[in-house]
C-alpha cells in the first residue's frame, strides 16, 4: 500500500508538470500540503467563447437579457468613478442609434443600386442605349430630343438587338431574333445567378424571410446573416429579377436589410457578444428592409412588429421606426426611378370610393384568401417533392428549365414580358393624356367639345379588350409558375399579384352612383386592393399590408377598402389551414419555431411530454462535488445534449442548478491550459466553499461555480402543456426542468414542445430537425 501511494503522489507531480511545464504559482508549501491555496474559479477572469453558442441551437432569452443586464450595472457603476468612464457609458448607450444610421444609410444604399441595375439588365434582355450603355430605355429615352409625343415611348438612341444586328425592326425575322435573344440573356442570367450561390453562399437562396423569422426567435444559423451571404444576395438578386422569373425582390431585400444589421453588430461588442441584443438590432433591420422594397417607413415598422420579430420592446419600435426612416431617406436621394418616389408603382387616387363597391372589394378579398391556399399548398407540395427527388440535387438544372419555360412563354404577351415593378406601375395608374397602354384605348369622339381626359365616361375601344384577355392569360401564367418558382436556388421574393377593371358605366350596378363627367370607378383602386387581398392571402398580413398598401398611393380613404380585402383573404385563407407561406416553409425546413399564434388546447400535463420517459435511460445529470474531469468528457463524449442539470447527489437528486454543454467544454479546455494540477481524476466542483484537498498528491480539483446557471427555470411535474408552452413562447426558454418538491424528474426542451405540439396536430413530429 505505501508503495502504491507513493507512486500514486509521484505519477500525479509529473503528470502536473508535463501538463503545465511548472508547478501552480500563488501558493506555499505549507498551503499546497494542506489544501488552503486559493483556487481559481473558472471566468474570474474572461475567457473567449464562453457565453455563445453553437449552430443550429437555440439562445437563452432570459439568460441573454440578465447578462446584457448586469454588463449595463457595471457601466453604470463605473461611469460614477471618472469623466472617461462617464463619456464610455454614453457611447455605450448612443451605440445603438449609431447602429441603426449605418442600417438605414446601407440598406438604402442597397436597395437603390438593386433598382437601378434591375432596370438596365431587365431592358439589356430587348435592347441597347446607343448613347450610353449602362443606361435603360427609360433613362436614354430622357436624354434624348428627338423624341415626339406620338412616339414618347420610342427613340433613335434605344434600339432592340435585331435592329442593332440586322437593321430591321419588324417582321418576322426581327420577331423571332428578338424572341431568342430575350430567351438566352434570360438563360444567361439565371445560370449565373444559381451558379453564384451554390458555389459562394449557400444561404443567399430563397426570401429569407422563413430564416430570419427563425433567426429572430432564438435560432443560432451561423453564415446566413454574414459578409460573403450579403454580398452574393445583393449581385445574384439583381440578376435572378433581371431574368424575368415570376419573383420579386421586397423578400430578399429584408434578408439584406438583415445582413446590414448583423454586419454592423460586430463592429459593437454589445451586439457582437450579447445574441439577445443583437435581434434587437435585427429586428429594426427587418423594418428598414420593407421601408424600401415598398416606400413605406411605417408599414415597414409595423411588419417586422406584427410578421417576423419574436421580441419586440418599445425601444426596439423607435430605433426601427428610425432605421426605416434614415433607409428611405437615402434611398429617396439616390432617387433610381426618377420619379422623386420610392417605388416605381407609387399612385396618388383623388377620385371617391362608394360604398356598393365594398362587395367587389370583398369579392377580391375572396379571391386573395382562394390564390393564397392555392398557392401554398401547390408550392408546398412542389418543395416537399424537390427535396425527396432528383430536383434536389440538380438545383442549376431546375433554375434553368425553369426560367427557360418562363421565357419562352412570357415574351408573346406583353404583360409577362415587362417586369413585375413596370406592370403593377401600369395597373395601379388612372389613364391620361401622356398614357399609351391599351388599358387606355378609349374611343375619342371628335364632335365632343371638352377635353378628351375630362370625360370618363367614354367606351371602351379595342385596347381595353384585348388588353383584358392578355391579362387574363398572364393571371393564369404568374399563378402557375410562381409556384414553381419560389423556392428554388435563387434569391426569390413574392411578386405582388394584381387586378384591373375598366368603365363600363351603363352596367345596372353602376347607374346608383355613376354621375355623367364624373369618374365611377377607379381601375387602379382595383388594382391596388386585387394586390392587397392576393398577398394577403399567401402572407396572412393585416394591418401592416393595410398601412404599405396606404403609403403606396397616400390617401387615407381607402383604408376602409384595403382592410375589408386584408381581412376578407385572411378569413377564407385561415378556413384552409392556419399556416401562411413563411409559416409553411419554416414547418417544411424543421426549423424549431414556436409561433406564438398557435393555440394549445390540449389536455396534457409536463410529465407527458418530459424526458426521459419510462422506456429511456435515466436522466444524465452532474453532481455538485463528487464528478471528476474525466466523467465529465466522458458525458460529453457520449451525450449530445444542450446542457446537464447539477444535482447535490446521484441518491437525492436535490436540484442545484444547470450548466450548458459548451460552457462546460470550453471551461475544462481552458482550465487544462491555464490551470495548474487540472487532469482526468481532478474532482470537478459547483459548490460555493473552496474545496480542500484530502492529501498533497492529490489532484489539483476544478471549481466551476461561475459557469454554473443557479436558477434555471423549473415547473411541476403536474404543470400543464398549456402553461408550459405559453411560457416556452413569452420567455423564450431553450429548456425548463421538471421538479417534484425540489426532487429532479426530467426535463422539457424548446424541441420536445415543439414534437409534442406536432404530435397532437397528428403531424410527424421528427419533423423538427434542430436542436
């Protein structure tokens, strides 16, 4: 025995000193004999990586906030001590408006250079500007003075390619030569913008908006918000609208918009370090998005409120109201429409709205809700089907059949050859004198003897008619294919789909309210509406598709006509499925998002859902004094669970608390590194007493009270669901403890809600992917 001992002190000294190259500092002899050295609490000092955490895990709300909390106590504190201190804390609390400055100037920024490389490349695909190169029809047309106002929207300086190659303009030659081109620059466009992505930033796909939407309720997906993302988001968004492909780009633009965000947080230590606050910042981003996709600071507001933030303060509502406003006033300086606007499809309507008109209003509305549930569940089932066939794994040839199909069927009409932003610009604007759409071809009488525009109520000519079909058979196109579309390998946005109507003033529902020289019903306000139900439908928006919708024309008597359509599509659409489209594809993706407009009613208690159950193995828990280094690596190695709860004994099960897996990893890691005497049989200790050590050759322990979460959030085991669940979703907790008078059960993480919520929907519950 004695010679086993000693053997033991030796192997543990030279252990220590191979380990560490030098014996631990700060104590004597005597002290090390007798175990009454100071012992280093692990982050007494701080430690990289510690606080943050893995990808695709879930954040610690309330941990977030406590942090972020006791760091604002201590600069309070200081800021007391000297002048310097004091001018640092007032940084620190002007740092968030600095943040959100740079947001609005970049996005802005952003957005103005998309429209105006949108608008060159989608002309580029009919012809060239002789004059200028980089400049669209619209823009070489302005600079010329040869143009007539016959021909206002002609001029010599813009010429389509078969005219440039050939030197004819029409038959059929120039026909099918312009036809081709239109198809291949489409091609060209498509190719480099799905190439760009799967080869440089995976996560440049899609919206965005099911991500961010995920992102913002806790969700850690590293790489989705970063530099090489925002940069092949903006480029490849450019080119995948410029093909012509049934999207639009008001989606990416908030992911953009979001980029910004994330990029500027990591300039700010108190964004970059704390995951709670930098959704703060996120969520202001999203705001600043919408402001310019749409023109509208405040709808943009009210969207990242009511449609993608999980957490949304009131500090929060001012810094994205200021945000938006700083993003549209750059965008409104850059001015990319010449329009002193915007959007390209800004309206202002001063004609009145009648009150029998609220039935085709509502009748939109059902259309909307009916176009939504169409369209979710047709692009649902397309997306479910690419991801368990050989769609999946041909993303390049899926974007360039696609966009093949969409070209050669778009070109012959004129409505689904323009882009989206031009053709709702021609929907939502009244005819007048400067107009030349077929939406305006009235029969002018030449004995009358008032102004042509002054009289409404002429009849419709051959324009209007044929017009109406072209519509009609590209309601049925962008129907269709947007179906297909959305959800490929590209950044794609949802198109805003419209309507139109004409004058037809002797109809028997017209002659109550149709006065002669007096306009009866406004196409545009059709359109508009037709617009608002549509994406109502698909996105299950309210009030702020009602408030973009109202800042789009700037009148506030057609509020009451954009809230019947809102709330009619919302009504049919919900009788259909709950789900809108982000909601579908984040249920799609398994991302695990508790959506705080479901409802639980389920009679089921915490001990139901709890693990582990009956049949699993018991819990893997820590104890506070008596678990050494080894079995420590040992559960980690073994285990991939988020965290383990500290118990006082594997007999008692008392709870103590709770410590985090990386925590835990990065805190024996460091301590192995910069802690003297730590190796595999130190015992590792929670407690808050110094541990003292039994002989001199006994290893040095581990105390890790500091990492150590003493009030973790525990319920009953007779708790309800419906309580659990609601306070899964208002705290935002990653996971909570299951406890019978203060005895450890179990425990419930964000994923068994989610599974068991699943579950009781009769829905597959390994669904949900993601810690």
């Amino acid at each position: 025995d004695y010679i086993a001992e000693r053997y033991r002190c030796v192997y543990f000294e030279q252990t220590d000193r191979g380990n560490n190259g030098r014996r631990r500092t700060g104590a004597t002899p005597s002290e090390e004999m007798n175990g009454t050295g100071n012992l280093m609490d692990f982050l007494d000092e701080p430690f990289p990586d510690v606080g943050t955490y893995e990808d695709f895990h879930t954040i610690d709300w309330l941990r977030e906030k406590s942090r972020d909390t006791d760091r604002h106590r201590k600069i309070s504190i200081k800021s007391k001590e000297s002048y310097w201190e004091l001018i640092k804390s007032l940084l620190d609390a002007w740092s968030g408006w600095v943040v959100m400055l740079l947001i609005g100037m970049l996005t802005g920024t952003l957005a103005g250079v998309i429209d105006l490389a949108v608008d060159w490349m989608t002309d580029l695909k009919e012809g060239v500007c002789l004059s200028a190169l980089y400049y669209s029809r619209e823009q070489c047309c302005w600079t010329s003075n040869e143009t007539t106002f016959d021909d206002r929207d002609k001029c010599p300086q813009w010429q389509k390619w078969a005219e440039l190659m050939t030197g004819h303009s029409e038959g059929p030659g120039a026909y099918v030569l312009n036809y081709f081109l239109y198809v291949l620059w489409a091609l060209l466009f498509s190719f480099l913008a799905v190439s760009l992505v799967r080869v440089f930033a995976p996560y440049a796909c899609g919206s965005g908006i099911p991500e961010i939407k995920t992102i913002l309720s806790g969700f850690i997906i590293r790489g989705y918000l970063g530099k090489w993302t925002l940069l092949i988001k903006t480029v490849t968004l450019v080119l995948a609208v410029s093909s012509g492909l049934s999207l639009g780009k008001e989606g990416p633009l908030v992911h953009v918009a979001c980029c910004c965000g994330n990029l500027f947080c990591s300039l700010f230590s108190k964004y970059s370090k704390n995951e709670g606050k930098r959704r703060e910042v996120l969520s202001a981003a999203a705001a600043a998005g919408v402001s310019v996709a749409f023109g509208a600071p405040i709808g943009g507001v009210l969207f990242s409120l009511e449609e993608v933030s999980y957490y949304f303060p009131l500090k929060t509502l001012w810094r994205s109201f200021f945000a938006a406003l700083v993003a549209a006033f750059t965008l409104r300086a850059i001015n990319p429409f010449g329009n002193s606007r915007l959007v390209l499809f800004y309206v202002e309507y001063h004609t009145p709205w009648y009150m029998a008109e609220l039935v085709p209003f509502i009748l939109l509305g059902v259309f909307g809700g009916l176009w939504g549930t169409l369209f979710i569940r047709g692009n649902i089932a397309w997306c479910r089907r690419r991801k368990t066939t050989l769609l999946g794994k041909y993303p390049v040839l899926e974007v360039i059949v696609i966009t093949g199909i969409t070209a050669v069927l778009a070109f012959p009409n004129p409505y689904t050859r323009r882009s989206t932003s031009e053709l709702i610009s021609e929907l939502f604007n009244d005819c007048g004198a400067l107009e030349s759409s077929q939406l305006c071809d009235y029969v002018n009488n030449p004995n009358m003897s008032r102004p042509v525009d002054d009289i409404p109520d002429r009849p419709a000519g051959p324009g209007v008619y044929s017009a109406l079909w072209q519509l009609a058979l590209a309601l049925i196109f962008k129907i269709v294919i947007t179906i297909f579309t959305f959800g490929m390998k590209i950044p794609s946005g949802l198109f805003i789909p419209s309507m139109m109507a004409y004058h037809h003033h002797d109809w028997i529902i017209f002659k109550n309210w149709c006065r002669p020289g007096a306009d009866c019903v406004t196409p545009g306000l059709y359109a508009m509406v037709g617009a608002a139900a549509c994406l109502g439908g698909v996105t299950r928006m309210t009030v702020s598709l009602v408030v973009i919708m109202f800042e789009l024309t700037g009148g506030l008597e057609y509020i009451v006509p954009l809230m019947a359509a809102a709330v009619t599509s919302k009504w049919v659409a919900d009788a259909f499925g709950k789900e809108g489209i982000y909601e579908s594809h984040i249920q799609l993706n398994g991302y695990p998002y508790l959506d705080v407009r479901d409802e639980f009613t389920h009679r089921t208690l915490a001990t139901d859902v709890m693990r582990p159950r009956r049949s699993e193995p018991p819990l893997a828990v820590l104890t506070q004094d008596s678990t050494t280094v080894e079995d420590v690596e040992t559960l980690i190695k073994d285990t991939d669970y988020n965290g383990f709860p500290v118990v006082v004994s594997r007999e008692s099960e008392r709870l103590i608390g709770f410590v985090q897996r990386r925590e835990l990893t990065v805190a024996i890691k460091t301590a192995r590194q910069k802690q003297d005497g730590v190796v595999s049989s130190s015992v590792v200790y929670f407690t808050e007493d110094n541990p003292q050590v039994a002989e001199a050759c006994d290893p040095q322990p581990l105390k890790l009270r500091r990492i150590l979460n003493l009030s973790p959030f525990t319920v009953t085991d007779h708790t309800p669901m419906e309580t659990v669940v609601d306070i899964f979703r208002k705290l935002g907790l990653r996971q909570c403890l299951v406890t019978r008078s203060g005895r450890l059960l179990g425990i419930i993480t964000k994923k068994d809600v989610l599974r068991h919520m699943a579950q009781m929907m009769n829905q597959d519950p390994e669904s949900i992917m993601f810690n």
